[in-house]
C-alpha cells in the first residue's frame, strides 16, 4: 500500500514553487519506478527545521510526467496520474483514505491510498 500526498517543492530552475505529487514508502514495483523519481526536499523557508522528533525524509518520491520524465508531475495534473495507475492495476482505497481524512491524526496534505489488484 502507497500514500499520495501533495508537497511544496521549490523549482530552482524555473524559480517558482509547484505543488507535486509524491509517495510513499519508496516504490518497489516496476510500472511506480517508470513514472516516479528521488528528489531532495529542500527547506522552503528559515522557520522550517527538520528535527529529531518528527523527522523529515530528506529525500521523497516525486512523480513524474509519463510523457516527459523531466517533469514533476503537479497536483492539477492528477488525473494523468489517476489515469497510469488505473492502467497497470492500481485501486484507490477509498475507505482508508476517507478514514484518515476524517480522523484526528491527519496526514498532512494527504490525496488517497492506493493498492495494487
């Protein structure tokens, strides 16, 4: 089972901040490695420490552009995303990802759960 959640992340190429789609744990299976890729994540400002008690990953999966691997995919584009998973035998786990958006530990920025058939 994988998390999809959205991140902040800095483009210091273009200088501009994106809102992207990432996952989680570190994808095992063959068709998520074609379309995901390890990025750094960078502190977005000087408040934002990373600490001992709620550690950050310093590196996260990002996923990718299926039709352009040099392009993180963003948020708006997730029905492209929603699109490749459902075509390699992905679900969403609707009951869990509900469960959690109402639950009182929140997952920050979560979009759903998915599962393989």
């Amino acid at each position: 089972m994988y998390q999809i959640s959205s991140e902040a992340y800095l483009d210091r190429f273009n200088e501009c901040y994106k809102n992207i789609v990432v996952i989680s744990p570190k994808p095992n299976d063959a068709s998520l490695n074609l379309i995901t890729m390890a990025i750094t994540r960078e502190k977005l400002s000087p408040f934002q420490e990373i600490s001992p008690c709620c550690p950050l990953d310093r590196c996260i999966y990002a996923f990718v552009h299926p039709n352009n691997k040099c392009e993180l995919l963003c948020v708006n584009d997730i029905a492209i995303l929603f699109g490749f998973l459902t075509t390699n035998g992905y679900t969403i786990n609707t009951k869990l990802t509900k469960v959690m958006q109402e639950s009182d530990v929140k997952l920050k920025n979560l979009i759903c759960f998915i599962n393989k058939n």
